[in-house]
C-alpha cells in the first residue's frame, strides 16, 4: 500500500453538521432571529399592544380619580413631598405591564408547543438554556416598549417623573421583565393546554398584583391586615414595583434588587430544567400523553 493511500485511510470523515460546535456568530444569528420573530409576531398581534395599555390606563384614568380623595399618601421613600395618587400607582402600572407580559408569552409558548413551532425551536442543535433565555429577552424588550409607551400617555396625564428617571427606570424594567417572564416560562411547562391559561390568570397574576404594593403602601395594608401585610412582604411582585420606584428617582432599593435577582435565578433555573428533555417536566408530559 502507498503513502498516499495509507494517509486517505487515516483521514477521519468530518463530523456532522449538527455536532459541530457553534461560534459567537451563530449564536447572535440565532439570537437575532428570535428577537425579530416576537417582534414581528407584536407588531401583527395589534389587539395585544391595545389590551396592554387599556388595564394600566384604565387605572390611571379612571381609579386613580377616585380613590385620590379616599388614600392619602403620605412623605415616605423615595418621595420627599405628598404625591398624587396616581403619581403612587405608576410604578405598580408598570409592573402590571410587566406582569402581563410575561403571562402572555407564557401562553404564547404554550401555543407553539401545541402548533408545533416551540418544538421545532427547541429540537434545534442550539443548547436548550440558550434558546429559552433568547425566548426570555425577546419577551422582556417587547414589555419594555410597552411600559414605556404608557409612561409617553401618563406624562401627559401629569405623571412626570424626574427627566433622568426614565433613563434609570431602565434597568430596573429589565431586571423585574426577567424575573416575571421567567415566572411565565416555568408556568408554562405547567401547562398543559391553553384553557388552563384562565387558571394561571386567578391563581397567579391578580394575587401577586393585588397583594403587593402596586396599589396601596405597605404601612396602610399593615394598619389594616397584618396577615395581608406578611403577604404582600412575601410576594416577589412587592419588591419589583418598589425596585421600579424607587429607579424612578435615582435610587437604588437594594433588598428589592437582590429579591429580584434571587427569584429570578430560581425561575430561570426552574424554567430550563423543567424544559430540559432527559429531565424536566416536558419529558414527563410526552410520556404521559404517550401512555394515554
């Protein structure tokens, strides 16, 4: 046998395409596709834009004007006079956006897992993390826009933070978007199918929203329950709209970041090892479908 052939016997075939590794390109390709698909997906889906303004709006329009005679707010942190009371609820407005959001692309996930799309995402040769946390920011810049299109319409409502506040508010929406719409993710893989959306929306978003401090301040609920008041400490909602009111001002609530931070990771990890194929809770559900 020649050199020559000798050396062609020895040469390995390449390795498929799918167990090649993947550059930083590849990953900012995929990463730019998923960011543009919910984008576009926004744009098409009018109705959702409206529904997202219509709850916090209708707060701030209609609630707001009369239960301004009822609450008072007195000078408590970050404010340094007596506020209005709609002044009070815009933070917690946002934070509802937020909320919602995040609900909703959970159940957008659950559309696609159905329809197919998700699982044609989530077979690609991407890791799976990757995918899901791509899925996350593509959720959190969309609510992003949305919160700050009601922060344009409340300005003109004579709800007029610091200039400088809507640029600090801007990590804040970023971090509480992350938190809730990992929240989302891992209650998507809850979920079976999209009837049990109305199920989450009761059990899920109205507590949170209700028993924070979105809509009253803290030392009022502990005057008045403070069973409801230990709750509203517990719930991770409080700390996002006081993490977000307090970046209204330039400041930073620390406990409320690193309440925010700690949920976060947990629904994240959560979220991943519940999608996790040789692991989660979605592995279980294909199992179970199958038996059935």
């Amino acid at each position: 046998m020649s050199s020559r052939s000798a050396h062609k016997a020895t040469v390995a075939p390449p390795p498929p395409l799918h167990s090649r590794p993947y550059g930083l390109r590849n990953y900012l390709i995929c990463l730019r596709g998923i960011l543009a698909r919910e984008g576009l997906r926004f744009l098409h889906q009018r109705e959702r834009f409206i529904a997202s303004l219509v709850r916090p709006l209708v707060w701030l329009f209609i609630f707001a004007a009369g239960f301004r005679q009822v609450l008072g707010v007195s000078i408590v942190p970050p404010y340094k006079t007596y506020i209005l009371y709609e002044v009070y609820i815009t933070p917690g407005l946002a934070g509802m956006i937020l909320l919602f959001s995040g609900m909703q692309s959970s159940l957008s996930m659950v559309y696609d897992r159905e329809m197919g799309n998700m699982r044609t995402l989530l077979v690609s040769p991407f890791p799976r993390w990757f995918l899901l946390v791509s899925k996350l920011l593509a959720g959190v810049t969309v609510s992003i826009a949305q919160v700050y299109v009601f922060l344009a319409i409340a300005w003109f409502w004579g709800v007029k933070p610091p200039p400088l506040g809507y640029l600090f508010v801007l990590p804040a929406l970023f971090l509480s978007g992350l938190m809730l719409g990992s929240l989302g993710m891992l209650l998507s893989s809850l979920i079976k199918q999209l009837e049990n959306f109305s199920g989450i929306m009761n059990f899920v978003i109205f507590p949170m929203y209700f028993a924070s401090s979105a809509l009253y301040p803290l030392w009022r609920i502990q005057e008045a329950s403070p069973l409801l008041y230990t709750i509203c400490r517990a719930n991770p909602f409080t700390y996002v709209v006081e993490l977000i009111r307090f970046a209204f001002y330039g400041q930073v609530e620390w406990t409320s970041l690193a309440v925010v931070l700690g949920f976060t990771a947990v629904f994240l990890v959560g979220a991943i090892v519940a999608y996790d194929p040789s692991r989660g809770l979605m592995t279980r559900k294909q199992e179970m479908g199958g038996n059935a």
